[in-house]
C-alpha cells in the first residue's frame, strides 16, 4: 500500500469545545485512518470553544475524504473548512515576472523605455549578436509543451499541461538562475509547432521541449535543431537519458562491474527508452534487449514506427524474442520507463546475481521498491520518498546554463556525456552506497559542476560561440559567484 504523501496533503479548520482530551481523540481518530499528522496551528479560542488547523497527509484523494469523514463523526467536533495544499500553492499560478531595475524616476523610465530605448534598438539592428548583450535573451528559455504526454497524465491538453510547465520554468529559477517561460501550444501538428517554435526564437537563449508524445518529439526536436541556432532540447529524452547514466556510473563503481560487460534490459520503447539506449550505446553499452508493449524489439518485428526501428537494428545483439520476463533472463540492469506494475518480482528471479533495477515509470513504477530489493542489490525510481531518485531537474538546469554561459547553439551527445559524469562526481567514492548512487536534487554543486562540463564539451565540440575566459559582470547568468566558481 503506497504510503502518506506531500502530494495529497491537506488542513482541517475544527471546531470543538476547549477540553482535555478532544485534541487527543481528533489525532487518534486521523492516525487510525491511516493519516500522517503534519503541522497543527490554533486559530483561536473564544466562549469555551477551541478553534485549530490540523494538517496531515494521505495516500490519495479518496484517502483525504476517509480521514475527513472519520473527524466529522466525532461528537461535538465541527469541521469548519477542508483546504487542499497543493491547490493552494497552485493559486493564480506559480510564477510572476519581475523588474530588474525599478522604475521610481523621470530619468529611469526614459532610459528603460522612450526616449532612450530607442538607441539600443539600433545598436541590435546595426548588429544582431548585441541582443544577447543587451536583452533577456542571453538567459531564457521556453519551456514548450503540446499537453500530449504529460507524466503520469497522458494526453490531458495544453491547458492542463500548463502547471507542470509553471512549475519547470520554477526549477530553472531556483537551481540555475535561468528566466524560463510556460508556453503551451494548442496544436499537436508536427509543423505548426515546429513554425510556432520557430517564430518565437527570438526573445530565448534555449527551448525546452516537455511532454510532448513520441514518435512526434522526435521529428520536432530534429526539425527545430536544424532550423535553430539556439539549443533545442527534449528533456523527457535527454534529461532523463543523462541522470540514468549518471546513476549507472555510481552504480558500476559501487559494484565494480563495466557497462561493456552488462546485459541491459529496457522496458519502454517511447521517447525516453530510446534516448537512454543511446546514451547507454555511446557510453560503452553492447548487450541492450529493448521491450515494449508487444514484447523484445529485433529484427524480425514488422509493427515497428521509425524510432523503434532504429531500435530493431542497433540493439538486441541475441536475437531475444517474447516478454521483458524473457529479456530479464541473465540480465544484469533492468531500466524501465514505461508504466505502473508491469514488471513482477518472479520476474526478476529470472536476473543475474545481485542485479540493478532502475524503476522510473512515475507515480507508481514497474515494481515497487520493496519488492524490487528482495532481489535487487541497488534499486533506483523516480520518486522523491525512497532513496535513489532518479530526477531530470539533476540535469536539465546545469545543462542549459552551461550552453547560455558560451551561447552554443545546439546541446549534442558530447555534453550530454560531460553531464552525467559531471552528476556522478557529485558523489565521492568513498560515500558511495547501495542507496546513495544519486546526489540529492538539493545539492547545490550539481548545477555548477554540470554547467562547468558542458561548457568544456560545447567549446571542445565546436557550438560555443563565446568562450569561457570573460570579465565576472559579463557572465549570462549574472551570478558574480557562479563566474567564480567557473572561470
């Protein structure tokens, strides 16, 4: 049974007589439903009568109303009001825009805007490279979204999808300095996001494309890539590839195994599957048997679309044919992104000796840790409440202000590479362990670390177009501290 969460968590406004005991049996009655008591706050107490906010967490909505219900059956005890806390923080949206400079005189406003704007303006005409000098372009991004493929969610549309771009515009923020920007489209033609995308590429240093269903974010990432000169990144594929490897690298270190000499089975063929496998590939990676919904991808498959294709020819070295049972045969890693319980722990009897199993499918994932662990000897998932989270906000904001500090025009393979291993050194050897191969999403030296590998692997590769040996107030980011750190 899945455990209490922050995600389901709520208040109580109560209302009861102020005498002793009442209290106790309101926190018995939530502990006895199954409810983790949180913060308790009292509002007031006026003509005998013991106003609180009582906050816990549930498992799930209809958890919520179990507690609520139970409270309200408790004589003399009035529920006055039931809040929603993750709703709560979601009102009127997560994110604002704000000034730099403020503008409280005459002379600010005729420099910031009319009169004295003007003269910027035609310093970019004369010359167009001054718009990253001299507008917010040198540190933004569009976080771009169709609402097709949303985790966990599926296709719920644009406008449901725009509180999970709110809330990346808010990691980029918070863990790189980086202004991004929620910007859903209503079209789920290949093209017109591609000419929407396009158009608007002029006011972003990167795009970042989210939740968008494959095999179409395929074609829109390649066809974006090749008409921009600005990073185009789809970070379902390659965030996740890259914090996968990352949690690989620990992994091998831990066990002292070589990624050449595993046999990897993939659940999950999307876009994730098949950018983890080629990242795997690059990294050394021989032995990869790729499944999805029909069973192992090989060259015998007839009902394959392009990407899984692609797959057919590069992987599945032995010919394995049937059910992800049939590729765990032997196999020493199981990563699997694709969805709820589709992995059973019989299934994994059937892996070599002391395994590693990577169970990222988000909220529930192909086999729950618990189960994973009577036979696994590392287990990794996606959620933040077991040890080993696997998260792209590890990746995605040191890799964007990595390719903003040396304006790159692209993000390739190279600084894909550069940054897992960047994630992985985060970890000293000496620390490593079977539940700590991944370093905490709080960790403060992943960005820098991360920023600094890519902008190496962007200058070495050739898409830097401004090198790293630049005056500190000149820094895309603006941070005096993090030029420091990585001149």
């Amino acid at each position: 049974m899945n455990q209490p969460t922050v995600s389901h968590s709520f208040t109580i406004r109560l209302s009861y007589p102020n005498r002793i005991g009442m209290f106790a049996r309101i926190v018995e009655t939530v502990g006895k439903r199954g409810g983790d008591l949180g913060a308790v706050d009292i509002v007031q107490i006026q003509g005998g009568q013991m106003v609180r906010d009582i906050t816990a967490r549930a498992r799930d909505d209809g958890h919520v109303q179990e507690i609520v219900a139970a409270v309200r059956r408790i004589p003399k005890v009035k529920v006055l009001h039931v809040s929603d806390r993750v709703f709560l923080l979601h009102l009127g949206g997560k994110i604002s825009i704000c000034n730099k400079v403020p503008i409280t005189t005459r002379d600010t406003l005729s420099m910031a805007y009319t009169p004295g704007v003007a003269r910027v303006c035609e310093a970019i005409a004369a010359d167009k490279k001054k718009v990253y000098q001299l507008t917010i372009k040198h540190n933004s991004v569009a976080v771009v979204s169709d609402g097709t493929a949303v985790l966990g969610l599926g296709d719920i549309g644009p406008e449901a999808a725009m509180p999970v771009m709110e809330g990346k515009a808010m990691l980029f923020k918070e863990f790189a300095n980086i202004d991004a920007y929620p910007i859903c489209l209503k079209t789920t033609d290949v093209d017109e996001i591609v000419e929407t995308v396009s158009r608007i590429s002029v006011g972003f240093g990167g795009i970042n494309l989210e939740d968008i269903s494959a095999p179409r974010c395929f074609e829109v990432e390649e066809k974006l890539q090749k008409r921009l000169d600005i990073p185009v990144f789809h970070d379902d594929q390659h965030g996740t590839a890259v914090v996968v490897l990352a949690a690989l690298l620990n992994a091998l270190r831990l066990t002292q195994r070589k990624i050449k000499d595993l046999k990897i089975a993939v659940s999950g063929a999307g876009a994730a599957g098949v950018a983890i496998v080629k990242m795997l590939m690059s990294a050394g990676a021989r032995d990869i048997v790729v499944c999805d919904r029909n069973g192992a991808i090989g060259r015998g498959r007839k009902d394959l679309n392009p990407s899984k294709e692609w797959l057919a020819r590069k992987t599945n070295p032995r010919g394995v044919q049937g059910r992800i049972e049939d590729a765990l045969t032997g196999a020493n890693l199981l990563i699997g992104v694709s969805g709820p319980g589709l992995v059973s722990a019989k299934a994994l009897q059937r892996m070599a000796p002391r395994p590693i199993v990577f169970a990222l499918a988000n909220p529930v994932p192909e086999i729950m840790p618990e189960e994973a662990a009577k036979k696994a000897h590392i287990v990794a998932t996606g959620r933040s409440d077991y040890p080993n989270q696997i998260n792209n906000v590890l990746a995605f904001p040191g890799l964007f202000r990595g390719a903003l500090n040396v304006r790159a025009r692209r993000i390739n393979a190279r600084m894909n590479l550069a940054a897992a291993h960047a994630i992985a050194s985060c970890i000293a050897p000496q620390d490593l362990d079977p539940e700590y191969i991944v370093p905490s999403v709080f960790n403060r030296e992943v960005v820098h670390r991360v920023a600094a590998a890519v902008e190496k692997a962007a200058i070495e590769s050739g898409v830097a177009r401004r090198h790293m040996m630049v005056h500190k107030q000149e820094r895309a980011d603006g941070s005096a501290e993090t030029a420091r750190k990585n001149l």
